[in-house]
C-alpha cells in the first residue's frame, strides 16, 4: 500500500470519527454504525467455547460449601 493511500485512509478515518462524534442527523448516526463495524474485535474462536461457561452454570451455595470442606 502506498504512503499516499494511508494517508487518504488516515483522513477518511478521521473524518468519519468527527461525524460520528456529533449526532446531530442521520449521516452522523451512519458514520458511528460505520465506525463501529470498523473497530470491532472478532468474536472468540467458537470452537474454544464451553457450553458451562456461556450459559452460567455454576455451583449453587450448598454444593461450593461441600466443595469448600472437602465432602463430595
């Protein structure tokens, strides 16, 4: 890529961050979408993910008491 096409990228880029920034209409609402798609962070590798986790169950008071004293 060329130094002069980072520099319009670099331009563009701000300009969208001041439109975004003001709200004040329906072109500044469409830069903040549009800004936000491009600093999003992909999501974690699905493959990685566990079921427990996502889903938050977890152990209820009694059954970490258990746990916490060594009972099965």
């Amino acid at each position: 890529m060329s130094r002069r096409s980072e520099e319009v990228r670099a331009k563009v880029a701000m300009w969208l961050a001041r439109r975004a920034s003001r709200d004040t209409g329906l072109l500044d609402r469409l830069c903040r979408q549009m800004l936000g798609r491009a600093l999003s962070q992909p999501e974690l590798d699905a493959a990685m993910r566990d079921d427990w986790v996502d889903g938050d169950l977890g152990f209820d008071a009694d059954e970490l008491e258990r746990y916490q004293r060594g009972e099965s």
